[in-house]
C-alpha cells in the first residue's frame, strides 16, 4: 500500500487539523493521543512520508527513536509512571490504525490495566493539561 497523504497524522504536520503537542523540532513531532489507552499516553512521528517501520528510511527513523526516549522521560516525570510501555503496529492485522509511522508512549502503574487501544475521546481540556505537564516536564 502506497503512503496516503491524507492520513490523519499527514493532516497534524500540516496544522490542517489541531493537535496537543508536547514537541516538536525539524525532524519529529509528539502529541496527545486523542483517545488515550491512560492518561499521559503520547505519540511521536517523523515528519517524513513513511507507513510504518518497515518502510522508513532509517535515517529518519533514528530521530524518531531519539526523541521517544526523550518524551518517553518527560512522560515518566510528568505522570509518575514506574512503568512506560512503548508500542508500534505495522499493518492493519497488526492493529494499526493511522498509516503513517508512530510510536505509542503509554504510562503504566502497578495494577493499572490499560483502555482499549483508539476507543473513548478524551476531554480537551484534559488533553491540554497533560500536554502542559509533559513540556513543562522536558
Ligand atoms: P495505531 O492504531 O497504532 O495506528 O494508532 C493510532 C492512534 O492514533 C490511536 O491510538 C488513536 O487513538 C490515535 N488518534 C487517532 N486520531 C487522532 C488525532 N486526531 N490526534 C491524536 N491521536 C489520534
């Protein structure tokens, strides 16, 4: 399947629909995940035209990963997360849901199940306090 341009995360580094950034330089962009699996869950994107891991080009890939490391620690102070679960699904049997490369930084605590992956929108408001908290956190 070739990349699709107009794939929702395409339309985010366009600024042609909104986002809750939490970082953003000339490579890679994070954000809120608008329908987190708990709270904090953020992810990051390169701002490059790539369906998913395997077909980046590992250049990019690797300020991708860079900064998911570094927002993964903001999210762990921000949320005082002893856990951070990091995912990543190629192809739509994998579960992906949006075809352009993303990494998933989802905080987890001891006995803490996490939601359904993509389900329940969360609140604005929420979303950009938890936002403030993972910058403020960086
Ligand atoms: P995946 O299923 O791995 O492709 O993940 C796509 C993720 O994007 C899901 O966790 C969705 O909740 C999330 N998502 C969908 N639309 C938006 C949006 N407009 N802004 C932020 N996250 C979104």
């Amino acid at each position: 399947m070739a990349y699709a341009d107009d794939n929702i995360f395409a339309k985010i580094l366009r600024d042609e629909i909104p986002s809750f950034k939490v970082y953003d330089d000339e490579h890679t962009l994070a954000f809120m995940d608008v329908m987190p699996q708990a709270p904090g869950h953020t992810l990051v994107i390169p701002k490059y035209s790539a369906e998913n891991l395997l077909d980046v080009d590992p250049d990019f890939l690797a300020a991708t990963i860079q900064v998911t490391q570094k927002v993964a620690g903001a999210v762990k102070r921000a949320f005082d997360a002893p856990g951070i679960m990091i995912a990543q699904l190629n192809g739509s049997a994998a579960g992906q849901t949006v075809f352009h490369l993303h990494f998933h930084i989802i905080p987890r605590h001891d006995g803490v199940d996490f939601k359904l992956h993509a389900r329940e929108m969360e609140d604005a408001g929420v979303l950009e306090d938890h936002a403030q908290r993972i910058r403020t956190a960086l």
